[in-house]
C-alpha cells in the first residue's frame, strides 16, 4: 500500500517491527530484540508525539487512547522478551499492534492530514 510520505518512513519500519515479531514468535530471538529496543523507543516516541496529539484533538481519542494502551503494553512484553520470556507472546502483540497501525489507525491519520493541509 502506498503511504503518505509523511508516514512512509514509520511504515517501511513496521516491516522491521514485523520480522522481529516473526523471530519472536519462533523464539529464541532475545538479542533480536535488544538490538531493536532503542529503534522501536524511538518509533513508539515519535508516533506519541506526532499523533496523539492530533488525534485527540479530532475527535478520534479512542484510537490514540489504544495506540497508548498498545504501546505500554509491548514496553512490558519487551522487558519481558530481552530475558527470553513471553517471546511468542510477545512476538503475537507486536504483530497485531502493526496490523492495527498498518490497517485502521494510519488510514484515519492520512485523513486527518490531508484535511489540515
């Protein structure tokens, strides 16, 4: 699917967040994840900060309230995951977090962008 250049950049890192989750899910993949854990700080912080806000202010506070909850959530499941624990739950989470991000919150997002400009 083509992106919105503004949101390409943070979806060709899904790809990433996706074959990580596939590791996980096999197991295993602990170092995986600890390579990637400041890559995906940082892409959860800049959705934070670039989305919440305009989310909220739209009228879709649901969808940022879920991108929060799903964020904190993985957070602890990749505490969890860096000492080889809950990998394939783990794994599972961060897949449906990118489908959720992929399928229904950066469609709503490229709305709301392209009604701003």
């Amino acid at each position: 699917m083509k992106r919105d250049p503004r949101l390409a950049q943070l979806s060709r890192e899904h790809h990433t967040a996706l074959r990580l989750g596939r590791k996980l899910l096999e197991g295993g993949a602990s170092a995986a994840l600890r390579a990637e854990q400041d890559a995906l700080a940082a892409h959860f912080a800049e959705e934070e900060q670039r989305f919440v806000p305009l989310l909220q202010t739209q009228g879709e506070a649901v969808l940022a309230e879920r991108l929060l909850r799903e964020h904190e959530a993985l957070r602890t499941l990749f505490t969890h995951a860096a000492r080889g624990e809950r990998e394939a739950e783990t794994g599972h989470a961060l897949i449906d977090h990118v489908r959720f991000e992929e399928r229904e919150l950066f469609p709503v997002i490229e709305g709301l962008l392209d009604a701003a400009s």
